[in-house]
C-alpha cells in the first residue's frame, strides 16, 4: 500500500526554483555533510544556477514535492543493469538487461515505465539514484525521521523543507509550505512557518451558523500564554480560520480541461495541487 | 422545569467560592518532575476532575463531586485496584457468527483463494462447480470477500462494543489501559483480517492491563493477532524473519539505540517456530532453532521465553516501559530524572502496574503547571469523554462512532502501524482541528434523515455493479468498465469475476453481520441546565464551562459566548420552552469547538 503525501514550497519572488534549492540546501548546511539525500543533486543544480544554464525561467514557480510512503522495490524501477552485483544478488528477481529500458549508462527503466522514458528523454525527469548513508538504521521508524529531516542518526527536530522554508523566507510569509496529507509530515516541520496542513479541501471548514462561525473565529485566535498546548492549539486554529475559506473555495470552483480519473489518490491530490497553484 | 432566581444564582456561585477555597497555595509550577506525593490538603475538585480525566475518560460533575471529596490514596486507589469494583453489568460482545469451519486458514489474498480451490475443488468452504460450468471458481471468490466484508463490519461492531464499555464502565482505568496496550502493541485488522484475533487480542490487554508486565509481555508475543500482524508464521529455522524480534525491541521493550542489528538477528532466531493455528498459539518445533546464541551480551540455547526475561533484566527496558506510560498518561516531554525513577519503580516493583501507576498519579508532577491540561485529547478520547460528561448511557450511532474517530485519525483496532498513533500535536492540523468541533454539530443536530450506515453502504464500485444487475445486464456487462484492471478481469471471467465478487460478498455479509441499532445521542440539556440551577445566560455558560474545560475561556471569549446565547434567548434568562434546548446545542457547540476543549 502506498500513501501519497505532498508538499509545496512555494519559491517566492526573487530566485528562481532551482536557484532556491541550491541557496536553501546550502543554506541548511551542505557544509557540515547535510543533507546527505540531495547533496549531489543541490551540488549540481547550484552549478547550473550560478553558471547560468539553468532552464528556470518562471522566478514565481512553486516547487511540488511528492512523497509516495511504502514499499517499493528501487532496484526493479531503476535497474543498474550494468551493475554485475545486481544480477548476482538478485538470480530471481532480476530484470534482464533486454528487457531493461535503457536511458543512461548501466541504468534503465523497469519495462512497465514507458511514460518515464519518454519524460526523461524530453528532459522532465531526473533520478536520483541508490541513495543512503553509511551503515543504515534498519528501524522502520528512524529511517523515516532520517528521510524527513535529511540528517541520518541525528535527532533532528525539524524537517529539510521546514528548514529550507526559514533559511529562504520570513517569518511573516503566508502558506510557504502546504502539505496535504492526512497529518503534518515531519519534512514541513520548520521554526519559523507554520505549515498548512490538510486533507480533503471540501472537508477543511467549520461547520455552523455565519453567527457561530464568527464567535469562533473570535475564540481560535492566536494568543500567549502559560500554557504552550494551548498557544499551539490556538495558532492552528486560526491557521484554520485564515484559511479554510479561500482552499475550499478555490479548489471547487477549479476548472480543468485535465482528466485527472476518479479513483482518487495520487491522481485526486495532483488535482487539489493544480487548483492551488 | 426550570427552577431559579437569586436562590439559585447563589448556590452556583457558592460551589465556585468552595472551589476556590479548596486550591492549595502550593505553586504548581514548582511541581514540575517532582515524583513525592500529594497530601490531602492539596486535593481540589480541579484536581480530582485532572485525575478522573488522565486515568479514565473524564466524568460528570457530580462524580468528579464524588472523587473530589475522598482523599487524594482513596481517589487513586478506587482507580487503580479496580478488580474490587464488579463489572458483570458489561455485557461480552454479541458476535454475529460470520466464520464457518471451512474458513480457516484464511489465504492471504484472492489470488490465493483461488489456487488453493483450483488444487483441491474447493476453497473458504465452498464448492468449486463442475467443469464446463460458467465461472465455476465464483463461490469461492464471492466467499472471500464476503470474509472481507463481514470482517470489516464485525471488527466496526467490535469497536462500538469497546467504545461503550469506555463510557459506561465502572473501572475508567481499566479501559484507559486497554487501549494503552491497544497502542503500544499496536496491531491492525486491516492486515489480520480476522475479528475473532483482535476480540481476543483485546481481551488480552484488558486481563493484564494493570497486572504483570512480563505476563502481557509473552501473553502478546504469543497472541495470534500478533503473530499474524509481524509475519512470524514466516519466521523459520532456516530464513529467519527479523520483523517481530525489531519491533519487539525497538517498539515494545527497550527503544531505539539500546541493542545492536546483532542482537535483533540472534533475538529473531528465539522466535522461529513461534507461530499459530488460525486462534491458539502454536510452537513449530522443527522450524525452532536450538542451537546457541548470543543476546544482550549472554550467550546460550535461549527460546523465546529466555530472551523476554534478558531483555527484562535491563534497566533501560524498564525505563522505557515506564517513560511510555508516563506520556501516555502524564505528558510527552519526559525528564532524564523521572525515566530513571520511575524505571526504579517499574523494575523493583518486579514489573507490575499497580505501583508504577499509583506513583504517577499521586505525583506532585501529575498536578503540576506542566502536566494540567496540556495534553490534547486522542480523539477517541475526545468523543468518548464528551459523551460521558453529557450524561450518555450508551454510545450514539448517529453520526456513526468509528467513522468519527477514524476522521480524526484513530480507528480503534486499525492504528496506522506498529509503532501505534503518534499521539500529543500530531493529532492536529488545521483542517483536523476544525473537523474536531464539527463532529459535535454532528452529535448535537443529528442529519438522521441522510445518515448512511456504514455496515450496510458499499463502495460506489459494488453499488454500480448493484445497480446494472438490478437493471437486468449480464455479470460480464455490469461489471464492465474501462480501465486497466477490468481488462484483466474480463479474461478471468471465464473461471470467476472479481468485481462481482466484491458485489455478491458484500451483500452476503449484510445478511450475516448483526446490524448496528442506530440511533442519536439521548440529550438533554434542558434538563441538564435546570439541574444544575443555571437560571441565566451567564450561568449556563458558566456551567458548560465548568462542566466541558479543563481550563477558563478567556473574558472576552466567555463574553462572546455569553452574547450569543442572551441573542438566541431574546433575553438575559432561561425560560422554558421549545426553542430553548436548541439554543443550547447551539451554545454546546461553540464550548466544544474551542481550542480549549482540545485540552485534557
């Protein structure tokens, strides 16, 4: 089973997606060997933003980030199949080099991804290959929290797009980061920005009276106190009462020629995204 | 019949003035991590509703009245040592009879249903029909994912069946603890697929809830809902399965960083032939390994039961053990020198609950600055404990009591995985803060007329299928459609049809599932409202308040509350009459949306 997650980042006004990324992950310290996920890809997209060659040219683009939660079998998706280790670790479960897609050198696409290749010959996708660290947590839940925050064995508290969000933007930016998902990925997590958060945009509203929807818009504001439950109670809830509105809003009156199917998942929150943006 | 005037405007605002007078002149805040115990003179009824609330699912005014007028031990006691209490008023759950022989062992997957019936001419009981018959292998689908089916319902029954034993209970605790266990040892019937495991699983948690540690301990490594849920029936001899020794390391005993991948390896091996037959545990010895091992740091032929006990002499898993229970109940943020007392505690206690409990709970940290009213409800505790401090006697089902809570992010028996809910501000998002308020306009103005049941709904998918058959189309054109996934069923139509399966099961499991009575909350608050004299729009939001929070609104915010309900009354006092109990539905729902009602 596989759960979708997604997040925006939304670039704001003066650099461009690409130019983001690499001045976010240096930002975070790329420097002190973090984080190691995209160390290689930030390394060369700030080569291309500084060089110039870079395709970016829509500085108010908004990156989306898609996080597909479950098992999948990388080995079998990007096959090295030029790799001889693959085909000795893997007598069985191997995909001949025949059958293999081939789109780079020793590597290829599973036979089922025909639309990947076709993307990755345009130059629309780029993978990024075999990731991981040096002697790895085979904890389920460590590995998670290493994903999300970009630092293995660390214990940090916030994750690498909650942190990219403070290094770039100020604190009084509004829905820099936007996750749908049925509860806050650690990813968004930042110091500074609070992360929108929701599922289904035609659930996120309160019910009620136009009365009682003011007294309680009146009660959820945001407020300092001795008790920091309370403080973070009272900022989602007027997080929520600043916008529950204008996503639902959008979001129905959202008109596509795109068909995104009706089976929902990926699909349907793909759809809530191009609404959004 | 509303009673009223300055009669009873004094005696509310005495029952404050009592209050007030009984709230120690201690600083709660120099309480924090302070483990020593409370004296009499520090007990309040704020106190006493904090402990009704932590240790069970929060309660009435007039009981917490009750809790509030023994000492601090004798409140604690009643909670801990609740085996005295009799509980033989808690009907067992009402099972529909969903399994028959032929069931068992259940196959992991459709696909497998039908090998296993191919090789042997039937499956799930039922007969493969004669060759040359049109879809002959169809009973066998249709039985699978009528098992399907009948197991979600049941499990939805079995779920009903617990939440209202939460609320009705005499022993708070004891329920409180269940679904502790329910978390720590977090397993799932979307993978175990059988209610009959769960039903015994929870059984289980509610035997050793407040027992021994180590008897709960061998009693869930044994547990067949257990087993199934962490693959150990994969766990052999000759390929061992590593999944149930990590998590029983990592999750359930001693928490990340405290053993190595080695130790997990050589656990695992303990564990091989740890298995069950369908509901009895069940030791495979040919698939046990007998040979030596080297766990922890010792070294010898150790079975399962040897690794538990290793695993036990550690400090730490005591600490962590204990550290659980102290977030569960007290708050998340844990101090080094707490985990490390109350560790002392678990362990020298030989592991047992009771005193580990009762030290928490008498705790000067338990009532301090930073333990009152700083944790966010579970949401099953949020409907349950509101459906308590209303006066409920039984659980409504209208809105349906799982779907609520599952929209909220907690299914009971269905945690997201086996490390349970994450719990504390995970539960909140803005879009789940406000759906939290809104199951209460659910509650409170029940849409009885459009309610579907979910026991007796299908998925648009089945009810399509339902539809086009009604209309008189052949199986193969109902359920026709055009994607992927059909095409691939279109040339297995021959042997059995998929979508139709899921069609024929679930209506095969509607005539075999008891179905849930549905009905909507029995409120009163009209009632509510005159039995505690609150003759006033202040009074009765006074009285909600005190009633609903663990903490005060803010004025302005009381202020508002105030003004909306003298606007609704047309008046400043309540006067009976037919407009007023909506009124104050109208009101309860404001109360319970605020963000301090999230507060327990």
């Amino acid at each position: 089973m596989t759960r979708t997650r997604l997040h925006h980042v939304r670039t704001g006004c003066s650099c461009s997606r690409r130019e983001f990324l690499a001045r976010g992950l240096y930002g975070i310290g790329v420097g002190a060997g973090l984080p190691f996920i995209l160390q290689q890809t930030s390394a060369a997209l700030a080569a291309q933003a500084l060089a110039g060659t870079s395709v970016e040219t829509h500085p108010n683009r908004i990156l989306v980030v898609i996080e597909l939660s479950g098992g999948n079998d990388g080995l079998n998706t990007v096959v090295p199949f030029g790799d001889a280790a693959y085909y000795r670790a893997r007598p069985m479960l191997a995909v001949r080099e025949r059958n293999v897609i081939q789109v780079a050198e020793g590597f290829g696409f599973h036979p089922s991804m025909v639309g990947f290749e076709r993307l990755y010959k345009d130059g629309l996708l780029a993978v990024v290959h075999g990731c991981g660290y040096d002697h790895p947590s085979l904890s389920h839940f460590s590995s998670m929290s290493y994903w999300h925050t970009g630092i293995p064995n660390g214990g940090e508290p916030l994750g690498w797009l909650g942190r990219l969000a403070d290094e770039a933007y100020r604190a009084d930016t509004r829905n820099v980061i936007v996750n749908l998902g049925p509860s806050q990925s650690l990813a968004v997590r930042g110091q500074k920005h609070s992360p929108l958060v929701f599922d289904d945009p035609a659930r996120f509203r309160r019910e009620g009276t136009d009365e009682q929807k003011r007294v309680l818009a009146g009660m959820s504001q945001a407020r300092s106190t001795t008790n920091p439950t309370l403080e973070f109670l009272a900022s989602a809830a007027q997080n929520a009462t600043d916008s529950s509105d204008f996503v639902r809003q959008t979001s129905a009156a959202y008109q596509t020629p795109v068909d995104y199917g009706s089976g929902g998942g990926l699909a349907a929150n793909l759809q809530r995204v191009a609404a959004l943006m | 019949m509303i009673r009223l005037a300055t009669a009873a405007v004094t005696a509310f605002a005495a029952s404050v003035i009592l209050v007030a007078a009984q709230t120690p002149g201690a600083d709660p805040g120099a309480w924090t991590n302070d483990l020593s115990p409370i004296v009499a003179s520090d007990w309040s009824y704020d106190r006493a509703a904090h402990l009704v609330e932590r240790a069970g699912f929060g309660a009435t005014p007039e009981e917490v009245a009750r809790v509030a007028a023994m000492t601090p031990e004798q409140a604690v006691n009643a909670l801990v040592s609740y085996e005295a209490i009799d509980d033989r008023d808690q009907p067992p759950f009402d099972e529909s009879g969903i399994w028959d022989p032929g069931m068992d062992p259940f196959p992991p997957s459709r696909a497998e249903a039908v090998r296993i019936a191919r090789e042997r001419g039937e499956g799930l009981g039922e007969k493969v029909l004669p060759e040359g018959t049109q879809r002959r292998l169809q009973p066998v689908v249709d039985k699978f994912f009528y098992a399907l089916t009948a197991n979600n319902i049941e499990t939805q029954r079995l779920g009903l069946w617990w939440a209202n034993r939460m609320l009705t209970t005499k022993r708070p605790l004891e329920e409180k603890l269940t679904l502790f266990w329910h978390g720590h040892f977090a397993t799932g019937q979307n993978k175990v697929r059988d209610y009959r495991k769960m039903l015994r699983q929870n059984q289980l948690f509610r035997r050793h809830a407040a027992g021994s540690f180590r008897d709960l301990l061998i009693g869930i490594l044994k547990d067949p809902a257990m087993l199934a849920y962490l693959d150990n029936a994969e766990n052999v001899k000759q390929h061992p399965n590593e999944n149930f020794a990590r998590e029983l390391l990592e999750l359930f005993t001693m928490g990340v960083g405290n053993y190595s991948e080695r130790d997990i390896r050589e656990g695992a091996r303990a564990f091989t032939g740890w298995t069950h037959d369908v509901l009895e545990f069940k030791f495979e010895a040919g698939q046990h390994d007998f040979a030596s091992k080297t766990f922890l740091g010792r070294t010898g032929n150790f079975n399962g039961e040897d690794v538990i006990d290793i695993i036990l002499e550690q400090p730490v898993t005591a600490e962590f053990v204990a550290a659980k229970v102290y977030r569960y109940f007290v708050r998340e943020d844990v101090a080094g020198s707490v985990r490390a007392d109350l560790g002392r505690t678990f362990r020298d206690g030989g592991y047992r609950m009771k005193p580990l409990l009762t030290r928490i709970f008498l705790s000067r940290d338990f009532y301090s600055a930073s333990s009152y009213a700083t944790q966010i409800k579970t949401p099953v505790h949020l409907v349950v404990s509101t459906y308590r401090k209303l006066g409920a006697r039984q659980v409504p089902t209208i809105p349906d009591f799982g779907r609520t809570t599952a929209g909220l992010g907690q299914a009971l028996l269905d945690p997201p995985n086996v490390a349970g809910w994450a719990g504390g501000r995970t539960w909140i998002t803005p879009s789940t803060l406000l759906q939290r308020g809104n199951v209460f306009r659910d509650v409170l103005f029940p849409d009885v007329g459009s309610f579907r049941p979910p026991d007796r709904s299908m998925s648009p998918t089945d009810e399509r299928v339902g539809r086009r058959l009604a209309q008189g189309m052949s199986i193969t054109d109902a359920t026709r459609e055009g994607d992927a996934e059909s095409n691939v069923m279109v040339e297995r139509d021959e042997d059995y049809n998929t979508r139709y399966g899921g069609y024929a099961g679930n209506l095969l499991a509607f005539k075999r599932t008891k179905l849930i009575p549905r009905h909507p909350a029995a409120i009163n608050l009209t009632a509510m409202i005159a039995s505690a004299r609150a003759g006033t729009a202040d009074q009765v939001v006074d009285h909600f308040i005190h009633r609903f929070l663990r903490v005060p609104l803010a004025a302005k915010d009381r202020a508002a509350l105030v003004d909306f309900l003298r606007g609704k009354l047309g008046t400043s006092t309540v006067q009976p009459g037919a407009a007023l109990e909506g009124a104050l539905r109208e009101l309860l729902y404001l109360v319970l949306s605020a963000p301090e009602y999230q507060l327990g």
